[in-house]
C-alpha cells in the first residue's frame, strides 16, 4: 500500500468515497472543491492512485475565550474575548478501509500541519473540532481531545500537540 497525503486535486475519484455518514460523504462530492475555490478551507486526502481513502479540511476559527479550560485560560491575556484557534472541520476515512489505522495517521497529519503552521506561519491556540455524534467524541478523546461544554465543540491545545510524538 502507498498511500499519501496531498491537497485535494481534480485527478482524484470523489465520487466513489464512502464513509457512512452521507453529510461527509455529499461534502467531498459535490461541496469540497468549491469550498477550496473559495479558500473557505483546505481540503486534504489521503489516497492510494486515484482512490480517495480519507480527507480532513483545516481552516482558521476562533472561539470565544470563556469556553477555553480555566487553566489555559490563565495563561492567555485576560482582555482577550476570543481566542485563535485551527479548526479541523471535517475527517473521514472510506468504509472500506476503517479499522487499518488511516483514521489516526491522519488526524495526526492534520494536527502536525496545524502545529507547524502555528509556529511559523499563522497563530493558533489550538485545533478545534464539531464531532457529529458519539462515536466521533470517542474517536477525538483517545487522542486528548476535550469536551467543551455547552459547545457542541472538542480542543486539543497546541502545547499538548507538541508533545505528541510525530
Ligand atoms: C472515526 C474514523 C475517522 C476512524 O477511522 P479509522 O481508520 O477506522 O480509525 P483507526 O483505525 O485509525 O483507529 C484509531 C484509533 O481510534 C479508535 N477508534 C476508531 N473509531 C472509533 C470510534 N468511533 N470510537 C472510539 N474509538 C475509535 C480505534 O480503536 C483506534 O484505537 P487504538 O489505536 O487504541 O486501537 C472513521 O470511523 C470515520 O470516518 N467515521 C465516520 C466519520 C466521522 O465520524 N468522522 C469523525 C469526525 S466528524
């Protein structure tokens, strides 16, 4: 198998992508690309020839600061209202190919890239994500991911993502 990671490009079959949840699946088909266009996002895949294994979409976001935990909050100016933060906005891995470890290897591309963007190019607190239901939340908490509450939202802080071992 040899898979990489790349931006999206119009080489790859869409179409066929088939995660089991339909809104994620009508985004790549028919949404992704204009999005992209747009630079509303960017949308990253994970693919082997032109077979699209799995995608993830970064973007900038901010959140207000009183949903931030007490203890990062602390460390941030209090005058702040909001914060910066990266959202990873949608992830999904083909049906066909779950359980293989592609979910993880590229959540942690996308926190990698999102780390080193924070560090050279644009600021960031830390990678935000919208889990759709529980299964999502699951998937988030094994890699450190927390609850915001009442915010429907997970954070994984970039100090906590520098620490990850790559
Ligand atoms: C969630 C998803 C990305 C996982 O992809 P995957 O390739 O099957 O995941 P991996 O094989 O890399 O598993 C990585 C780890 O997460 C765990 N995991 C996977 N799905 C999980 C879930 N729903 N709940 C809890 N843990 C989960 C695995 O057991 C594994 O843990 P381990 O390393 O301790 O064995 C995939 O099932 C998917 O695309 N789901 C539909 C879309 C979705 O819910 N996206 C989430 C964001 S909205």
């Amino acid at each position: 198998m040899s898979v990489k990671i790349e931006l999206l490009n119009s080489l790859l079959n869409k179409k066929d992508f088939r995660c089991g949840k339909e809104m994620l699946d009508n985004y790549l088909h028919t949404q992704a690309s204009q999005d992209v266009k747009r630079k509303l996002c960017v949308v990253f895949v994970l693919f082997d020839e032109t077979t699209i294994r799995g995608y993830y979409t970064l973007s900038n976001a901010s959140i207000p600061s009183k949903l931030i935990p007490k203890a990062i909050k602390r460390k941030m100016p209090q005058s702040y209202e909001v914060l910066r933060v990266t959202l990873l906005g949608r992830l999904a891995i083909d049906i066909k190919f779950k359980g293989q470890g592609l979910g993880s290897i590229i959540l942690v591309d996308a926190l990698k890239r999102s780390y080193e963007i924070a560090n050279h190019s644009l600021g960031s607190i830390g990678v935000i994500v919208d889990p759709l239901d529980s299964d999502a939340v699951a998937f988030y908490e094994k890699f450190g991911f927390i609850v915001l509450p009442d915010s429907g939202k997970m954070f994984l802080p970039m100090a906590d993502i520098a620490e990850l071992t790559f």
